[in-house]
C-alpha cells in the first residue's frame, strides 16, 4: 500500500475519493491519473484504459513523471509508502522500516546514478530509488 493505495485491489474511483480528479492521461491503453503535492513529491497511479483494478502505483520526487501533473497541486505534504516510509528517508531507515530486500544495486538513469532495493509483494514487485541515499521514488507493480 502506497499513499493508502493497495494495487492489484483498489480502483480508480477509489483514488479520485482520496486525492481528486488529478491529471489524467491514456497512453497506449494505459490510463494514469497523477497528482504533485506541495512538498515537491508526485503521485501517479496506473490501470489497463477499461479495467478499473490498479496495476502500478509511483510516489516520487521526479517531476518528468506524467504531462499536465505538475498542475494538478494538492496542499499537503506527500502521501507515505509501506510501513511508513516517505520520500527523503536514507535507505538504511526504509530497510529498517521494511526489511533487507530482495535484491539491491546502482543503476544509471539519464546522467544520474542512483541505488535501488527490489522487495517482492503479493502478485508483483516494489522498488525503492535512492539519489545521494535520500529515497525519491517508491513504486509498486503487479506482474
């Protein structure tokens, strides 16, 4: 569960109930809605266009994350991750928070090296980014 989120059993109307209309995009069947919170940190959650179950759902700080987000502004501090967790955290509070992962590393994206931590959920996977060990992205997939 992420920002209250459960994917694989919560719906989109169940998101528009917690945060509003947001920023909604279909790409290639792909429906997302998005929201930034005050803070700097963005949600965006992810369903197939004409299912209503969640299949993804990303906090993050990175702000390329879906068109138009950046203007669907809710006043208040960023939504938590499991257990918890928030974005900023080192990785050593999220391991103490949600356990040693599965599998862990750097990986480059763009210019940036970052780390991340893979844990296994029911029916999917989560990651953990970290940039400077400060975590900027939670994400939860189902396969």
């Amino acid at each position: 569960t992420i920002a209250g989120i459960t994917v694989g059993r919560d719906s989109i109307a169940t998101v528009r109930s917690l945060y509003g209309s947001g920023a909604e995009n279909t790409i290639n069947g792909i429906l997302t809605l998005c929201y930034h919170f005050t803070d700097g940190g963005y949600l965006s959650v992810s369903t197939f266009e004409h299912q209503s179950e969640i299949r993804s759902v990303t906090l993050t700080t990175l702000a390329d994350i879906t068109p138009g987000c950046h203007d669907a502004i809710i006043e208040r501090k960023s939504p938590s991750g499991p257990n918890g967790i928030q974005l900023g955290y080192s990785l050593q509070k999220v391991i103490l928070a949600v356990g040693n992962p599965l599998k862990s590393g750097t990986l480059q994206a763009g210019s940036r090296q970052l780390e991340y931590a893979d844990y296994p959920v029911a029916g999917g996977h989560a990651v953990c980014q970290f940039e400077h060990d400060k975590l900027i992205m939670i994400a939860v997939e189902l396969n």
